[in-house]
C-alpha cells in the first residue's frame, strides 16, 4: 500500500508535497551515517541543521532528511522535523536514496532558506529507481518548513 501511494504521489504534478513530520524516536543519531561532517550541514549561521538519516530499514525506503531549525520553543530549543516520502504512525516511509553532497541552497526573503538535491524513489513495478529533485523550504520566522518532489 505504501508502495502504490508513493508511486502516485511521485506521478503527481510537480513540487507534490511530501510528508514533514515531528522527529520521533527513531529520528536518532545512531541513524547519521558516518562520517558524520559527510551527512549534516548548517545554515543561518548555525541556526538551521540539516542532516541525512539512514534508517536501513525497511531497505527501499529507509533514507529521510532531518531539520532543526527555529523557531525556538519555551527552553531555548529548535524545532526538529523530518522530510520523509510518505508519513504516518512510527517510521514513515523514506526515499531509496537522497544525493546529500549534491544539495544547492539559496535564500529567497519571501519564503527562507531553499535546499534542493537528487533522490530517488524506489519504483515497484519495476524494482528500480525513479530519479526527481526533493526542494525543501525553511522558513526562520513562521517555522513553516515544506517540500516537494519533482520528478525528472
């Protein structure tokens, strides 16, 4: 089911929205792949951290893009959310593969910091891959934080 309903969203009109989510319990460090200075990267100037997640499991979904950003909460912390394929309960569903080192970042005043970077989807019917970009937008003041896959 989840295999059907990624491959639909991927098949939808470009930039379909893709799941942003709470950071649970398996949003864990043991989940940064080492080195770990290759999987995590900083803007604004420390404020915003982005970092890839390697579940392993389940296999052809298990990679996810974790964000800690502003705004702060009542103790000082960030916020900590997770860009995932498909949402839901527990572990949601990740993409086969997200190209960290290949991400672009640029900073559009009306919207906040914009990252792109190559994925790719495992397709079913095929077993393969199915390449698209991934744009998540991150937005300091509101803590609105989106994303969109294209496909290629």
């Amino acid at each position: 089911m989840k295999a059907a309903l990624a491959a639909l969203m991927l098949m939808a009109a470009p930039a379909a929205a893709q799941s942003v989510g709470d950071c649970g319990a398996w949003a864990s460090v043991q989940n940064l792949p080492e080195p770990w200075e290759d999987h995590t990267a900083t803007y604004a100037e420390g404020k915003i951290r982005v970092a890839l997640l390697d579940t392993l499991e389940p296999a052809a979904a298990a990679v996810h893009l974790l964000v800690i950003s502003p705004p702060l909460n009542e103790t000082g912390g960030r916020q900590c959310k997770v860009v995932s394929l498909v949402g839901g309960e527990g572990s949601p569903s990740g993409f086969l593969n997200l190209d960290f080192k290949a991400r672009e970042a640029s900073y559009d005043p009306a919207r906040g910091l914009v990252l792109a970077m190559p994925v790719e989807i495992y397709e079913p019917a095929t077993g393969g891959a199915k390449p698209g970009e991934l744009t998540v937008t991150i937005n300091q003041s509101s803590g609105k934080i989106t994303a969109g896959i294209t496909p290629e």
